[in-house]
C-alpha cells in the first residue's frame, strides 16, 4: 500500500515502554483511511506481516469494543461507531478550547483570579484549559486534571445540566465511591448534593467554598453549544476574601454566554 495515504503520528517512544500488542493493533487502525476504508482479514495481516490468528484475535477485539465492524455484504472490516465517538469528543473539545482561550483571558485580565474550563467525565470534572493568577492563591491544578465533580464549581454546574436519568446514574455512581473530604464544607450525601445541584438551576451558576479546599470560593457558570446542550462550565476561583463580589458572578455568566454564543448556541425568547 502507498505509505503517504497511512497516518503516521507515532512519536519516538522507547521501544520497552510500548505494549506490542496495543501497537499492532493501533497499526492496523491506521491503515483504514478514505482510500483503503476496507480490509479483509488477509489483507490485514499480509499489509503489517502479522501471522493469520493473531490478527484475527486482534480484529475481534477491536470489533467488540466498536473500532471496527464487519460490512454484511462485502464480509470485510471497516472503522466502527466508536472512532466516531471519539472524533467528536476531541472536535468538540477542540472547538471549545479555541472559542473559549480569549474570553478566558480576558477574564484573567479583569479579576487575574485562576480560570478554568473544564467537562465533565463520568463523576469527575476534567480541565480542559486553566489560567494562573499572578498575584492570587495559586492552585494544584492542569491541564488534563480530573477532581471529583461533586465539590468543584464546575463539576456541580456540570452535574446540575445532566438529564434526570443521567443524574440520577451519575449521583448512584458517586454514592457507591463514597464522598472523600477535601475541605471543611465539602458535601458527605446524595441528598445535600441534590439540593446544591436544584439551587444551580434556579439561579443559572454555581459558587462554591470551602469545598475542594478550604479558604477558596469558586463561582462557575454553564456553556452550551447549538443544541442547548451544557457541554462544558467555566470558572473563576479564589481566596474568599476576593472572591465574593456580585459582580464576580455577574461578569463568569456574561463571559459563559459570550462563549456559548461563539459555539452556535441561540438564545431562544422566554429563556
């Protein structure tokens, strides 16, 4: 096959670090592109010179987890509906990175207090962007952290947008790991989340203190993309000394609907 139509995006890694395995079967994933969309078991273990059972336990695997799927008619694999899934969650998340980057820092430049923006992943909010204060209490937080939802601004706003059938998952999934204690006021039941979940809804945002750690506040507000749908929440957090003031959260849900709008969300009349 033509090596200009296979992807290559392997960094150099140290070969006793890589899962043979794993390796062979990312290969053959990227051999499936708008010129070859399809492949037979043959074709597969001939194009890579794996032996005939071990590619087929390889495909069977990737089938079963839906990276790849069987054509009824052609009998011969293809890319399944998670490398879709997949696609998605990084277009999105790409996309919301790039909207949101400037009116971040232009709230950096307002309040210079730590920003972040973050999604939610299962029971946990994972950071997708965060702007360090200058001058303010600095946080042991990153890019790609994850800290439990239910005691973090934007976790919670997150938790609060869900459809009931997804909360309510979501909430049995944090019951049975239980609730850890991080700061002074960080919520111990299913029942004072919820409460704090009703409260976020009715007023559009979320502040939390003392939750994560003690001596912070963080207000958080909800970002929606064209389908009205929260995909992602923004925060402002501080010392809560600093971090009180009406206009804080007056100027976090101005900024989230700036951000929302650049997503293609559209205010509808009445909301």
């Amino acid at each position: 096959m033509d090596e200009k139509y296979i992807l290559h995006t392997v960094k150099n890694v140290d070969e006793k670090y890589v899962i043979h395995t794993v390796k062979n079967a990312m290969q053959l994933l990227q051999l499936f592109t708008d010129n070859s969309p399809e492949w037979s078991l043959t074709e597969l273990a001939k194009e890579k010179s794996l032996n005939i059972s071990h590619t087929q336990r390889l495909i069977n695997t990737l089938t079963a987890y839906g990276y790849l799927e069987k054509h009824p008619i052609s009998k011969k694999y293809r890319l399944g509906l998670a490398i879709v899934r997949l696609s998605g969650v990084l277009t999105t998340t790409m996309e919301i990175y790039k909207e949101a980057r400037p009116v971040l820092l232009e709230l950096l430049e307002k309040y210079n207090e730590n920003i972040h923006i973050g999604i939610l992943e299962e029971t946990n909010v994972l950071y997708l962007d965060k702007l360090d204060s200058l001058f303010s209490t600095r946080l042991a937080s990153h890019i790609g952290k994850r800290n439990p939802a239910y005691c973090t601004g934007c976790g919670k706003v997150l938790l609060a947008y869900k459809s009931a059938p997804r909360q309510q998952e979501l909430l049995r999934k944090i019951h049975d790991n239980g609730f850890e204690q991080f700061g002074s006021k960080t919520v111990q039941t299913i029942e004072e989340l919820k409460k704090d979940l009703d409260i976020i809804i009715k007023k559009g945002y979320s502040v939390s203190t003392d939750e994560l750690s003690d001596g912070l506040t963080s207000i958080a507000a909800p970002i929606l993309d064209f389908s009205e749908s929260v995909i992602a929440a923004i925060s402002i957090t501080g010392p809560s000394n600093k971090v009180t003031t009406l206009n804080h959260i007056n100027d976090l849900v101005t900024y989230s609907k700036i951000i929302s709008e650049k997503l293609g969300y559209i205010k509808r009349s009445g909301r």
